[in-house]
DNA sequence: ATTAATTATGGCACTTGTGCTATAATTAGA
DNA sequence: TCTAATTATAGCACAAGTGCCATAATTAAT
C-alpha cells in the first residue's frame, strides 16, 4: 500500500496545544482542589474515566459540552474553568 | 443498500444542547458589541467564517481551541465567554 | 513489600468538529 | 427598489473528540 495521500490543499487545523496544556493544568488542579477522583467525576459528569484522563493529560481538545459536564458536575461556574493564565502564544 | 446498522452496544454520547445554544447566543452578542462582523472574526481568529456561522447558529460544538481563539480575536479573557445564564437541566 | 486505588494508555467504532468552496438567504445602505 | 454586505447553509474530505473496553503504570494505604 502506498502511504496515504495528502490532499493537495494544505488544511490549516487551529489546535492551540499550549492552551490545551495550560487547561489540562488547571483542571487537575481544581479537580483536586474539590478532592473529587477522575472516577467521581466521571460519575458526575457522565463523561467517560478515560476521555478525563486525556483532557487531563492534553491529548485532546474538548468540546464546549464536555467542559460544561465537568463545570456542572465540579459545581463551579464554567468561567472558572478559565482561571488560569493563557500562554502568550 | 442496507441502512447502516445500530451499534449494538448503546453509547452514551454528551451533547448539551441548551448550553450550546445559550453559548451561541451570547457569542453572537459580545461579538456584535465589539462592532465585530464575522468576516473580521475570521480574519483575526483564523477560524473560517463557515464555522462562526455554525457555532452562532448553534449547529455545533466547538473545541477548546476554537473558544480561546474566539477570545483572543475579541482581545477578551477566555472567561467572558461563559458570562450568560446556563439553562437549568 | 503487598495490595488497593487511582490515573494513564491503547485500540476500535462511531460521531462530529473544522477547513474549504460555493451558493443561498438575509440585512443594511444607497 | 437595487445593490452591496453580511450571515447562513450545504457538501465534501479529513482530523479529531468520545464512549467503551482492557490493560499498564503510577500512587497511596496497610
């Protein structure tokens, strides 16, 4: 099999991986700061244990949704979700 | 052709529509207090005006990513985002 | 040192977010 | 009313988010 192909046109994908990380951060910190378990909050949230851990690790970008189960199920307004300091760039 | 079959297994997916809708809402707000059309929007967020469209339309939910280049593109914290009144349930 | 609890990874299937392009629909300006 | 500007929709291709399952790795308790 040939190595699959790239499109011609270059796609720019917008995936902010310094934010992700400063989010990842922030959200353990908060998560154990309520001395909530991945596991509690994935019981709360109805989000999957595994989709947590890789919110909490930033290898992915959450949904608007996925941030506002986890805001619900914490208890906190979603804007505290962004208490924290993005990087410049 | 058969109709594509149903996984067996029911998977429960997380898909806050009310929250999507409030969100679009208030997007659609700030962004035309900061005399912001969408087509700047796009400009200063490299988003593409297609997916502004959508998520003030609310047809989506948008990543992380693409709420703090919102922010950025607004010069607002990432936090103003979420100033509006979640639905209940 | 063992064990239990917690967190992290990996793979698969499926859904969906996004860019791009084009076009339609709506709104604002003349 | 025309016209231009703005916003919304649609379809395609591809990337990526999520659930679920299993397992590994790490950390906390005893």
């Amino acid at each position: 099999m040939n190595k699959r192909q790239k499109s011609s046109i270059e796609r720019k994908l917008i995936f902010d991986e310094k934010a992700v990380k400063a989010f990842a951060i922030h959200l353990k910190k908060l998560r154990k700061e309520y001395k909530c378990t991945q596991d509690q909050l994935e019981f709360e949230s109805g989000l999957s244990l595994s989709q947590i851990a890789r919110i909490e690790t930033a290898k992915i970008n959450p949904t608007l949704s996925t941030l506002i189960a986890i805001a619900k199920a914490l208890e906190i307004k979603p804007s505290e979700l962004f208490n924290f300091e993005l990087p410049d760039k």
